[in-house]
C-alpha cells in the first residue's frame, strides 16, 4: 500500500493535551480535508488504547480519512486500522514481516542511515522527527 498525496500531511493524536474529545478534532480535520490519523497515545493502557482506535477509525473512515497505529502492529487487525507507524526503536522489518504486504507501514527516522534502514526494512513513508526542540531528543 502506498501514501497518498492527500495523506502527506496527517493529525498525530494525543488525548492527554487535547482540549475536547479527540473524535471531534478528527471528524472537525476530516470535514477540513484530513485524510489519514495517527493514533500515537503511546502511554494508554492497552484496553484504552484499543477502544480509543477502534472510535478513532469509525470516524475517520466516516470521512474517508484512514488510520494508523503507533508501534502495536500486532493490534491491527483486531482493530481495523489501515497501518502502523514504527518509532524509531522498532524494526520496520519486523512490522513489516507481521502485518504483510497490504498496510501501510510508517517510520520515525532522525538521519539518513535511519531513513535509508526503514525503506530497506519495507517503509511505506518516513516522517522526519523531532521537528520541534523537545526535552529527550534533539533537532533533526
């Protein structure tokens, strides 16, 4: 599967810093032209994070927009997303080989080997992070 042009630029949720509910700032970016969503949420218990993806992809693909795991690749199908995306600390190769040909497959990268390692490992897309100072990493 591949990134589409309208999916170049996608919403990365975060339910502890967002000021409404999270399905209304996907279904409000979706009607503005959103097409793809992350569900990053790293620090939810598995349960939660689980029913927050499973709400997550009801209403992006109501405004067919897809969505993508954080990591849990071996969540996807009981969830229904369309991909993963690999931080960093996990091997594409490795989310590739168990989520097979069809999802799309995403990674963290912070250089070129990174960069270099994901499209050997399968990587559909790259995102280069961080972008922003932040206070465990530095700026690519």
């Amino acid at each position: 599967m591949s990134l589409r042009a309208a999916e170049r630029v996608y919403l990365i949720t975060d339910t502890a810093r967002a000021a409404q509910p999270v399905a209304n700032i996907i279904a409000d970016a979706c009607k503005a032209g959103l097409r793809l969503v992350q569900c990053r949420d790293k620090d939810m218990p598995e349960a939660v994070y689980v029913a927050h993806v499973r709400a997550t992809v009801e209403v992006a693909r109501r405004h067919g927009a897809r969505t993508l795991l954080n990591g849990r690749w071996s969540l996807l199908a009981d969830v229904g997303a369309d991909g993963v995306h690999v931080p960093s600390a996990q091997s594409v190769a490795a989310a590739r080989s168990a989520v097979g040909s069809d999802p799309l497959v995403g990674h963290s990268a912070h250089d070129r080997d990174e960069i270099r390692a994901a499209v050997d490992g399968g990587a559909d897309f790259v995102t280069l992070s961080p972008v922003f100072p932040t206070d465990r990493k530095s700026v690519v």
